[in-house]
C-alpha cells in the first residue's frame, strides 16, 4: 500500500486485521480478542476489542463501580465490577415483618399496635388522650412515645412563659423602655427629655418608645447686621448691631470706616 515496513514489523489495519512483515511477505489475520469478563462494552472508535472497564447490562451502558436495579429486578440491586455484573436480592423474614418494607419487595406485612384498648396501624401516629404534648407511633407491632420537641428560645430564663395549654414555653414580650440610650456618649435620656446634640440649631427628643426623634430650627428673622450670640442657633437682630468685627447697641453712633468725615448709626428695626 506505498507503505515500506521493517522486517518483524506488526500493525493493525482497518477491519480489525493485524499484519506482519515476514520475508518480505506481509501477513494479516483477523485480531484476536480475550476478554475475561461477562458483561464488556463494545470496543471504543478506532479500537477492535471490547473492554472491561465499564458493563453492558439488557443494553444500557454502565459506569465501573455503578449500583443499579434491574427493570423487573423485584427490589434486586447489581453492581458492575471489571466488566462483571454481580446481583443480590433481599431476604424477607416469613411472616409478619418487625421493620417495615417497601410493598414490592417483601409479601409480609407490618404488624399492627393494640394500645390501651385500641388498634393502629403500623406506622401510625397519634397522642395520649388528653395529653397533646406526647406522640406516640406504632412501629412493628411496639408502640413508642415521646414528648414534642420544643424550639430553642433565644429569650433569658425570667422571660420564658408557658401558658395554659401549650406544650412549649414561649418568650414574653421585653418590657418597655424606661429612656433612651445614646451608644456614642452612653448617656440615657428619661422619656420626655429634650436636648440638643452640639448643634443649637437641633433639638431632640426622647420618645416613650425609647427612639430618639430631632428636628432642626429654622431661623425667619434677618437684618442686615444681626448679632451672632454664642450658643443660640438664630442671630439677634434686637440687641444691636455688627458692624466691621465690632459690636454697636441700639441707637449708637460711630465714625464710618471706610470715611472718617461719615457719622454711623445703629437702628434695630
């Protein structure tokens, strides 16, 4: 095929035939395959021989190491191991069964609870009479009982309540906030206080919530040289006058700064 082989020389070629060079002769057969499994898969593209590393079970494909059940397995469980499919089916005990199993696998059938004069099914769940808080349930023929599980309260010991016919203690409500507590000074203010944070031009006010509720003042009274008083929010336009960087009272005349032959004086109206 315009292919030059060494002497001794084996290949495959396509159709699954492997050749030799022999004498300069070339000699082919068909490959032979040994495969030591029950359940191999097909060989792979571009390979001759089937492999063990997965199964082929009733025509599905399965990984190594895969747990499967067959379609009319009755509960029968496989495996597939190197090419090998190994199966088990469940035993059931004759008789009534002490732990219950699916339907279709076993015929035997769970047995029933008589408890305190009454009859329940396996699998049953009922309460004591006149006692909500206990659930029982019948397993196999026993009937065992325990209390309700309650919630876990994120509530101190003194704030748990348990009320008239309740199986589980609930939290009471806190109690209601006797001021408010400012974080960033730890001061508490009574509910009802007013105070201003720094700013004169802020109140606050404690409400009976404990939450703190401000406001801001605004100022509607202008003049054109208003006093600024320290620590009050709003100018004074009734005690005087700002002239310059200095301070005239009502009616006070002073030489102009900026003329010296002008006379200033102070009107607050």
């Amino acid at each position: 095929r315009g292919i030059s082989r060494e002497p001794g020389s084996r290949w495959t070629e396509p159709g699954c035939q492997s050749c030799t060079c022999q004498g300069g002769r070339v000699l082919c057969d068909t490959v032979s395959c040994s495969v030591p499994c029950s359940h191999p898969l097909p060989a792979p593209a571009g390979g001759c021989c089937p492999t063990c590393t997965g199964c082929l079970h009733e025509g599905v494909a399965r990984a190594e190491g895969d747990v499967f059940s067959p379609s009319d397995g009755n509960c029968t469980v496989c495996v597939c191991l190197a090419g090998n499919v190994s199966c088990l089916s469940p035993e059931c005990p004759p008789g009534s069964c002490p732990s219950p199993s699916p339907a279709d696998c076993c015929s035997c059938n769970p047995e029933k609870c008589n408890f305190r004069g009454r009859t329940y099914a396996h699998g049953a769940r009922f309460s004591l009479d006149g006692d909500d808080c206990t659930t029982c349930v019948c397993q196999g023929g026993e009937v065992e009982c325990s209390f309700t599980p309650c919630p876990m309260l994120d509530c101190p010991q003194h704030q748990r309540q348990l009320g008239p016919g309740q199986c589980c203690s609930t939290c009471r409500d806190p109690p209601a906030p006797a001021g408010c507590f400012l974080d960033d000074n730890g001061v508490e203010f009574p509910v009802g206080q007013i105070w201003s944070p720094g700013d004169p031009c802020e109140l606050c006010i404690c409400q009976a919530d404990g939450s703190v509720s401000c406001q801001r003042t605004d100022c509607v009274e202008t003049c054109p040289y208003p006093i600024r008083i320290p620590g009050q929010c709003c100018p004074d336009c009734s005690a005087g006058c700002t002239y310059m960087g200095r301070i005239f009272s009502n009616n006070e005349t002073f030489p102009s700064a900026l003329d010296p032959c002008l006379s200033c004086i102070c009107l607050v109206r």
